[in-house]
C-alpha cells in the first residue's frame, strides 16, 4: 500500500497537471518539487499525461486495477527515492493500460488484458501508436498490433497482422522484434515497412533506414537487409526474392498516398479493397495487367478514381452495392486506347 505522504505527492501532481491547485497549495506543490528526485518523477508524470491527452481511451481505464498492479511492483531505477516509486510505477501501468504510449485518431478496435493488448485498425482508416520505448508504428487499414502487457524497454516484442510501418528507437543491447506468422523481423533502430495479411500468401519487408535481420517463424536468419532493400516470401512455394526498390513506392501510404511505378493493376485493386472496403473483381484476367504510373490520393472518394482508370486506361465499371457485405466492382475494358 501506499503510504499517506506518497498518496499526498500524487495528490500534488496531479492537481499541478489539472490546474487545480490553489495559491498556497502551488507553494506546497513547489517545495515538495525542490526536494531531491521529485522533478524527475514529475516530468515524467507531465510526459505521461500530455501523451493521455491525445487519446480518447481514458474511459477504458481500471485506475483501482492500476493501484493494485503498483503494490505489486518492487523495482527502483537508479537516482530515485523508494518512497517516490508508487508514483513511478502507476504511471508505468498507466501508459501501458494507455496503449504504451500515444493512441491517435481514436478509432481504433482497442483491446486490453492481463497478458496481451491488441489495436486493430478497420478497413478504410489508418493509425499511428507510440510504444512505451518511443517507437512509433503506423498501421495500415485491416491491420492489428499485439504485444505482451509487460512490453518496456527491455522486452521489446509485438506481433503484427497486415501492413504497418515501424519507426524503432534505439537502445543499446535491446533488439526490436516483429513477430508474424511468415517470419520474424528483428532491429536494434531502423526503420522498415512489414506487409503480411492473413488472407495472402506473401510477406513483405521493405528497409528504409538501418539494419534489419529476416527470420523464419522459428528463428532461423534468412536474410539480412540494407537500406532500400525488400524481401518478398511466398510462404504457399516456399520461394524468396531480395531486390533494391524505391521505398517511397511501400511507404507512402502512412502519408495518405498510393504511388505506383509499372504496378499491376491486380496490385493496386489489392490497396485500394482495404482502403475502401469493397470487393474489386475483372471481368477478365487480362485486366489486372495493365500497368499503372502515378500517385492517388486516399481522400478521393472511390468513385473518382474509378473514373480516372476510365478516362486514361478505357475501363469502365459496374458498382454493386450489398447491405449485408462489402459492396462489389467489377472492372472491365470497355473500350482501350489505341
């Protein structure tokens, strides 16, 4: 349990972080922050609660089932007072009931338990979370991030299912791993974009910045990248590709674009099903192979697009809408430039 003069001190901080105390309790707030280890402890609190402010899950959290996990806690990082690690420790807890870290947009399907969080991003949005360690990672739509509860600094372990991109802040000795089904990704701090839904046989990993090792779901090291570098797996034959690429072609969609260079058409319907939530079929299997240069914006609405591939490429389309499931399009070449 925490003592009185510790509840006191959280008391303190938290009324300096709401604005709430009065002139002579900003004087006691003020002598409490004097005395030794107690400013670290606050801007570490002040920290925490700018990155509280930018999520709209606050209503999810168990504060009693906090306070009952800070009893429980016995560490004591180096140049703070024991009697300041409740405080410490509740916010430790917080930040991981919080996502680790910094929730944006909102929208997402998220998910907490004694063992394993989860974000799950609907088809049509995307999101960025910040873990506890400060890596940032952006998920595409349709795609989920878990990681173990006790994820910190030194256990530094997620798994991913879909599209995401992940920002990894270094730290010395600690290695960053991204668990799939197809295989593993492992970084000290790089930047690198992963592609595996489960609907498809393929895993993708492309390297912006860094090193970063490729691995078998069981660990064994099958390739290791540099920068510019992809690695494309076809777990159905068992068969790997490296090759140099212009990262900015897998990337861009955590900016809202699709930049496409000689892409397949049957490639790009594959982004914009996700983006859009529908079903893209062709009317025939040659269809999908055209190939397509340029950029699209995901704030353009769907039908617009369908028109620019009509206008430049002699498409034309049939929109089925189905209230019970995703609506269906079907391209089909109705007239082809010359």
């Amino acid at each position: 349990m925490q003592n009185k003069s510790d509840e006191k001190g959280w008391d303190l901080i938290a009324g300096k972080l709401n604005d709430e105390l009065d002139a002579n309790e900003g004087k006691i707030f003020d002598d409490w922050l004097s005395e030794r280890g107690n400013r670290q402890v606050y801007e570490q609190s002040e920290k925490l609660h700018q990155q509280i402010q930018q999520t709209k899950l606050i209503d999810q959290i168990d504060t009693e089932k906090a306070w009952r996990k800070v009893d429980q806690k016995s560490w004591t990082p180096k140049g703070i007072s024991r009697k300041l690690m409740p405080w410490l420790g509740y916010a430790a807890i917080f930040l991981l009931a919080l996502l680790i870290g910094s929730l944006l947009g909102g929208r997402n399907n998220f998910k907490h338990s004694a063992e394993m969080c989860s974000v799950t991003v609907p088809f049509g949005q995307t999101s960025l979370v910040t873990l506890y360690d400060g890596t940032k990672v952006w998920l595409n739509s349709g795609a989920e991030l878990r990681y173990d509860a006790g994820f910190n600094i030194e256990n530094r372990e997620v798994w991913i299912d879909g599209e995401a991109f992940f920002e990894v802040t270094h730290q010395n000795g600690s290695p960053f791993r991204v668990n799939n089904k197809k295989g593993i990704v492992e970084v000290l701090g790089t930047s690198f974009n992963v592609e595996s839904y489960l609907d498809d046989d393929l895993i993708k990993v492309t390297l912006e910045e860094g090193v970063v090792q490729f691995k078998s779901p069981r660990g064994k090291l099958l390739r290791t990248l540099k920068p510019s570098e992809q690695v494309t797996l076809d777990v159905s034959v068992d068969k790997m590709k490296v090759e140099k690429v212009r990262t900015d072609l897998f990337t861009s969609w955590k900016e809202g674009r699709l930049e496409m260079d000689k892409a397949s058409l049957s490639e790009v319907v594959k982004k914009l099903e996700r983006w859009y939530n529908v079903d893209i079929r062709f009317a025939t299997p040659e269809v999908g192979e055209i190939k397509l240069t340029g950029t699209i914006l995901r704030d353009r609405p769907l039908d617009q697009i369908l028109k620019v591939f009509e206008r430049l490429y002699g498409y034309s389309y049939d929109f089925t809408v189905n209230a019970d499931k995703k609506s269906e399009i079907t391209l089909y070449v109705k007239q082809p430039n010359k």
